[in-house]
C-alpha cells in the first residue's frame, strides 16, 4: 500500500538549517493529501501583511537526487477533479485552490515513481520581466519575505535581510549578473553552485545589499529570487 508523503505546513524561506530540520521530519511516501498541501498553502494567502512584491509555489521535495527532471508533473486526481501540474527545475508548481478537490480529498502524485518526497509551500521574490531589480525593490521585498518568514517562525524575528541569491536553470539561460551604481559603472558578480538544499548544482549567484543606490541587471531570467536572512 502506497504511503502518504509529508507537506510541510510551515513555509519555508530558504534556510539551510530550517529544510535541513523540515527534511529530517518528513516520513516516507509517494503520494500527498491535496487538502494538506492547500493547509499549507493558504497560510500565504492569508496573510494580511505587504507580499506585493513576493510568489509562493508548492515544492516537491525528493529524497533522492536528480530524480526531478524535464517533463515531471504533479498529478492531482479526486472523484471530479483531475488535472495536472506543470513543475519546474526546482520541483515548484502553482496550486490551484480547489473547493471541490479539498472536499474530496484529492489526492497528488509525480506523474512517474520518484521514491519518498515531501511537499513545501516555498515564497521567493517576484521575477521581474525586464530582469532589471532596483536595489530599493530588492531590500523591500526582502523586507516582505522576513515580515512574513516572522509571522510563521518566531525565530525569525532575530534576523535581518542582507541581500538576495539568484539561481538559474543549468541550461539555457545565462547566469550573468551585474550590479550598476549610480555613477553608471559596473561590476560582474561570479555565479557558483549553491550546495545548501534542492538548488544545489544550480548556477546561483548572491548579491549582498549595499549601502549605495544600485541596479542589479540579470542577463538571463532566474529561476528564483531567494531572499537571504542572517
């Protein structure tokens, strides 16, 4: 008999340390409860605090590596309800927030056998479509994800924002990433991989915030936008 997998009620922001604890509390399984998963997600969308600048996707979280690749989807199958959802490289997914299939109790599925997963409700930065990122905007919507990261996790409430990581998909988009003063010159940021969590092997660049106006200019759209607390 199939086992259920883990969703993670309480929203991750990206720690290492928070998925480390969230992983080593996740049991084995390979299907989910639709209604656990929309539990987990509601909270985001509950929340009364500014998240303007901020997107929540639903994660799935493997045991094994480098099971998640092109063309896996999460099935979500109930009694009226069947659909399926698109993830991407990082294993995220919009939810769709069903009435009929939290009634039922739909069930989600990989749509091939990945072994044990969990399930995350992940809130990164919003993606911009120029790739162009103020540095204002970057520091505020920093600030939203810490305002949010302390509504689920007091022990946030002890850190601060100190700037963002970039991570991009490991083909087809370039990980190029410059910041431009306000007296118009420029610096390159290296990228590297990240070996933190599921973005690991990702190209992935981080950018610390200074206190000058700045532009950070991305040449090639990122996957996501990590806010980054200390």
């Amino acid at each position: 008999m199939m086992r259920a997998a883990h969703v993670i009620a309480s929203v991750c922001l990206l720690s290492t340390a928070t998925l480390a604890a969230a992983q080593a509390l996740a049991p084995a399984g390979d299907w989910a409860s639709y209604r656990d998963a929309y539990r987990a997600m509601v909270v985001f969308d509950k929340y009364g605090g500014p998240k303007n600048l901020l997107q929540q996707h639903l994660q799935v979280l493997p045991r094994e590596k480098g099971v998640l690749d092109e063309g896996l989807q999460l099935a979500l199958a109930g009694k009226t309800v069947q659909t399926s959802l698109a993830l991407d490289p990082l294993g995220r997914t919009v939810l769709p927030l069903l009435k009929a299939a939290y009634d039922e109790n739909a069930v989600l599925t990989p749509s091939r056998r990945i072994g044990a997963f969990a399930l995350r409700s992940r809130v990164s930065i919003a993606p911009q479509a120029d790739n162009s990122y103020e540095l204002s905007d970057l520091r505020g919507a920093c600030e939203q994800a810490l305002g949010f990261a302390r509504h689920v996790d007091a022990a946030a409430r002890a850190r601060q924002c100190v700037g963002v990581r970039m991570v991009f998909a490991k083909k087809g988009a370039e990980a190029a990433v410059r910041v431009r003063a306000g007296n118009g010159a420029e610096q390159a940021l290296a990228p590297a991989p990240y070996a933190g969590e599921i973005d690991a092997g990702f190209p992935s660049v981080t950018y610390r915030f200074g206190p000058e106006p700045a532009r950070v200019i991305t040449y090639g759209a990122p996957l996501a936008i990590v806010p980054l607390f200390e």
